[in-house]
C-alpha cells in the first residue's frame, strides 16, 4: 500500500458525460500528478500541482481540467468524454515535487466510456 | 519518434533466469532514471532509482546507466514467479519547465516460469 489513494476504483459513464476522479497523497506530500494509461498510449504525464499550484502541464486535454484543494487532495475533471478517453487514470504523490524525490503511485480508476 | 523505447516483449522465461531490460531515450536532458514495477494494471510500484552512469544493486536487481549510449537496463538475477509482471521504465528531465513529471517506456510484460 502507498498509502495514495484514490475513488472511485472504477467509473462507467456514456459519452458527453463529465466525471471527477478524487485523489488524496500520502500523509505530508505536497505534490500531487496524474498520469493516464491506455493501451495504446502507456503511461502519459498529465499534470502536477504542488501545495495547491500547477507545477507542470503535459498533453492534457482542454476538456480535462485538474485542482489541488487546501487539505493537500486533489480532484481530475474530465469532461465530453469521448470512447477514446477510457483508461487507467493515476496519482502519485512526492514529498516535495522535485526531481529528486520518489513518485509513489495509487491503485487508479477505472474509466470506461460506453 | 518517443522520447524514450522499451521492447513490449511479451518476454517469458523459466523460473531462476537472469532477465534482463532494457530502455533507450533520445532526449539527453533526462537525468533521473527508474524502474518501476506494476501487477495486472495496478499501480505502478518504485523498484529502483539512479542518476548517474554505472551500476547500482539492491537485491536481485541491477539497474544500469549508460547516458554517452542514453540506454539503461535492468537486471533481475534468479528469477521467480512472483517476478511475473509489467517492468516500466521511467526518467525525468532537469529542465525547470518540465516540472518533475517522469516519461515512461511502454513497459516489458515479464513471465517467470515455474
């Protein structure tokens, strides 16, 4: 156990639908990412926030739009989902957000688009 | 061309093999390298962490560097079936803009035969 965790474990929606995927990092880590695994693609940089800023920004959607609240969580907003966007969607958390530090993954969501 | 490559395998060996994995890169600012290991589409799990060329042992596993080449590997020595499973590697560049996202190969599913 990472001790990152993450809801819901699995999300079944339809397309055009928005959803909101909840991530909480280990207890004292300030950074938060989100990474996406699909079959074709592998794991992907999302996004990174540290202590409630956006750190870094990578191919992520204009139709997603991510946050990190106050208490350190942080929350994935997908929205007009399209077939293309089921896939694994991740946390991971470090101390510090520096390059330096370990990226400790959650269990993911999930997300399947019918 | 992706910035970093990894042979998918399927790669399947009788138990108490030596494995080895290996990952080329083409963009010279990474610095940082990992291993990462993930069971059937879990999270992915840290194994092994370097930043500079040359070996470095923890167990069973090797992990080497080479940046002049920009290839790295791991090696896994008296394979078990708990072995089983998807090997990622991973990197991160120095660059300040970059954040501290990590670049992933697509991953090597492994099979460690009884």
């Amino acid at each position: 156990d990472s001790g990152v965790t993450q809801t819901p474990k699995h999300l079944i929606t339809a397309t055009g639908q928005r959803v909101t995927l909840r991530c909480s990092p280990r207890s004292g880590d300030l950074s938060v990412y989100w990474y996406q695994q699909s079959l074709d693609q592998g794991l992907q940089f999302l996004i990174q926030y540290y202590n409630g800023e956006e750190r870094a920004k990578g191919n992520i959607l204009e139709r997603f739009s991510a946050q990190q609240f106050p208490d350190l969580h942080s929350e994935l907003n997908l929205s007009s989902l399209e077939l293309g966007d089921s896939a694994l969607y991740f946390c991971a958390s470090s101390a510090w957000g520096m390059r330096t530090d370990t990226q400790y993954f959650g269990p993911g969501t999930r997300l399947t688009v019918l | 061309q992706k910035e970093v490559e990894q042979d998918p395998g399927p790669l399947s060996v009788p138990e108490g093999a030596i494995v080895s994995l290996n990952c080329t890169y083409s963009n010279s600012a990474f610095q940082y390298f990992m291993w990462y290991r993930q069971y059937s589409r879990k999270g992915p799990e840290l194994l092994m962490y370097t930043y500079s060329s040359g070996n470095k042992e923890d167990g069973r596993f090797t992990a080497q560097v080479d940046k002049s080449s920009k290839y790295i590997s791991l090696f896994i020595r008296d394979s078990q079936p708990s072995d089983s499973a998807t090997y990622l590697c991973a990197m991160s560049a120095r660059e300040e803009t970059s954040g501290s996202r990590l670049t992933f190969g697509e991953g090597t599913q492994l099979t460690v035969n009884p």
